[in-house]
C-alpha cells in the first residue's frame, strides 16, 4: 500500500445488482462527507496498489453480490458522517449512507 497524504480511511461495500443487467460500482462517484460537509473521492489508484478495492471494478451480474474497499485519503483528524453512494457512469441514482 502507498503511503497517504493524510491518512487512509478504508470503506468496506457489499453491493448487489438487484437489476436485470450487468452493472458496476464507479468507484469515483463515491462521496465520503465530513462534519463540516467536505466531500472526498477515493483514491482512484488504490485499484492498483490495494486488491480489497478490485473486485468493485468488475462488472456485476445480475442478482450477484460484490465485496470490496473503497480508499480514501483524507486529512488526519477528520470525523465523517455520510458516504454518498451513486449508481451510473455519470451519478445515476443517488443514496446517502450516515455513519455512526
């Protein structure tokens, strides 16, 4: 694993493709949301030097499942209260996880 900038916040996802088609996480529509509502993209790089990331890359059939790790790199000290989850190339449709 690289060395961050700030410090590596790991988001682990189960995602199941509840459609007809194949679908795919894009991992860059991702949003973790700060206290003070900052949003922060993953590392796009950790699908090279993290293998907990990859299988989120992969088409995902129909009815399966997908586990897998975003990575984020975020300022040190920094209290995160929700993940914006996106589907779709371009945001598609569009939930928010808080966190507790």
């Amino acid at each position: 694993m690289q060395k961050p900038k700030g410090q590596f916040c790991l988001v682990e996802l189960k995602v199941e493709n509840t459609g007809d088609s194949k679908g795919r996480v894009w991992i860059g529509n991702q949003k973790l949301r700060d206290s003070g509502g900052t949003e922060y993209d993953p590392d796009a790089w950790s699908l090279l030097y993290y293998d907990k990331t990859r299988p989120l890359a992969n088409d995902i059939g129909p009815g399966e499942t997908v586990q897998g790790t975003l990575v984020y790199d975020v300022p040190t000290g920094l209290t995160f209260t929700e993940l914006r989850v996106k589907s779709g190339l371009v945001g598609g449709a569009s939930s928010g996880i808080k966190l507790g």
